[in-house]
C-alpha cells in the first residue's frame, strides 16, 4: 500500500474500471472497422479504427474518453454501410 502512496505523490494514478473498459470496448470497435476498412479498401473505416485504437493513450479523463469514444463510433456507423 505504500508503493501506491509514492506513485501518487509522483502524480502516477491507476486508471479506473470505467476507463480500462472503456480502453477495451473501444479498442475491440477500431479493431473490426479498422479489418473491415482494409478488406474493403475504405479509408474512412481504415483510420476511423485507427483512431479508435489508438486515442485512449492521449485521453486520461475517464468521461473525455467515453465521449470521444462513442462520437468516434457515430461516426463509424454513419459511414459503416
């Protein structure tokens, strides 16, 4: 328990359960778009999974991520056909 105490003093915070499943959910969904652009050569689908796997490393909020999240995956089902 102490190790925890030193890493928050560093500013080092484990993330929640929220965003770990939030960090899978959305990765799972860039997964498939990102397989499903490349196999139909649609580059909106190929880089909207891209970003979709690749934006919970630059997102530490736990809210931010969900909302990025489900807005990036809107966008996915628009252009999903």
């Amino acid at each position: 328990m102490n190790e925890l105490k030193n890493l928050e003093s560093l500013g080092l915070v484990l993330p929640s359960p929220a965003y770990i499943l939030g960090a899978l959910v959305f990765g799972l969904i860039g997964y498939v778009a990102f397989r499903r652009g490349r196999k139909t050569s649609r580059a909106a689908l190929t880089w909207g999974g891209v970003a979709l796997m690749l934006y919970p490393y630059a997102i530490a909020q736990t809210w931010l991520l969900w909302l990025v999240g489900i807005a990036l995956c809107g966008w996915l089902y628009v252009k999903w056909d």
